[in-house]
C-alpha cells in the first residue's frame, strides 16, 4: 500500500491538471469524469467508501452529464441563432 497510494496522488494530480490544460469543451468533459473515477479511487484507497460512492455519483456521473447537456443546449441554440430562427436577433 506503501507505493499504491503515491502514484493514486500523482494520478489524481495529473488528471487534474489535465481539466485545467484541455481547451475543448467535449474533451474536458470527459477530462472531469476521468478526474472524478480517479478521486474515486483515491477515496478508496483511503478507506472512505462512502465519499467514494458520493464522489462516483456527482463527480464521474452527475457532473459531466450536466455539462453536456448545457453544451449540447448551447451549441443547439447557436444553429438556431445562424439560420435566422432565433427570437432575439
């Protein structure tokens, strides 16, 4: 467990590290769901299941899928703004 838990630290540093660099909004959404199952690993690690579990259902699961979903809303919204069918222009 000795040398397990170090490289979960560097992982978790280099994942996180990675949502910050990535500049396409597709890719760190998936950046911040590999960031969220990687801190669900730490977790477990750590003994703490239950952070683990709640890191597993908001991070790697509940967050990305509202980030897509509000993306995918406003990349809808921009195609309806370029073919002239927007309310507000």
């Amino acid at each position: 467990m000795s040398v397990f838990l170090p490289l979960i630290f560097l992982l978790t540093a280099a994942s996180g590290t990675a949502v910050v660099l990535v500049r396409d909004p597709n890719r760190q959404i998936f950046a911040i769901c590999a960031n969220g199952l990687v801190l669900t690993i730490l977790f477990t690690a750590l003994q703490a299941p239950d952070v683990a579990l709640s890191e597993l259902a908001v991070g790697a699961a509940a967050v990305p899928l509202l980030f897509l979903v509000a993306l995918m809303a406003v990349r809808a919204g921009k195609v309806e703004r370029e073919n002239g069918k927007g309310g507000d222009s």
